[in-house]
C-alpha cells in the first residue's frame, strides 16, 4: 500500500510569492523522481498564506530517497524565514486499516 502524506504550511503573507515559486519547482522535480507517485501544491482557498502539499509515495525507501535530494536542499534554502510556523505534517491511515 502506498503512504499518502498532507503537509500544511503558514506562510508569511511577505514572502508567500517566494514560497509559491519554490513549492512550484519542488513539486515539478519531485514527481518526477521514483517512487513519487503524486506531489501537488496547493494554496488553501479558506485560510490565507496557507500552501498545502498532498503527497502520495510507493514506499518509505522512496520518501528517504526524496529527503536527500538536491532538490529538497535548494527549496529548504529558498523558504527560510518563510513560515510562521513548523509544518503540520499528516502521514494518513485509511479507515479500513
């Protein structure tokens, strides 16, 4: 079964275009990479300079994979001071399990 992951985001409403660049070209290298079976970024039509990830991965090895990445490297640097927060990460379990 694959592992699906929701990570919600606080931006600074200052530097939410920053951000949104990054998410953009994280999202289009990532789902590129094995193993990825779907990275979309989303901004939050409730709540404002909210960005939100849905992720969906074949395994673990994969998203360990992903974590050493080039490309999570350079958008970690490219959102810092970006955040009012840390991240809220949701790694989902359906119902059924």
């Amino acid at each position: 079964m694959s592992i699906q992951i929701v990570v919600i985001f606080d931006v600074l409403p200052e530097r939410l275009g920053t951000a949104v660049s990054a998410f953009r070209e994280l999202a289009a290298r990532t789902i590129e990479e094995q193993g990825a079976l779907r990275f979309d970024a989303f901004l939050s039509a409730e709540h404002a300079d909210t960005v939100v990830l849905v992720e969906e991965w074949a395994d673990q090895y994969a998203i360990d994979q992903h974590m050493k990445e080039a490309c999570v490297r350079e958008f970690l640097s490219q959102v810092e001071g970006c955040f009012r927060s840390d991240p809220t990460v949701h790694r989902l379990s359906p119902l059924s399990a």
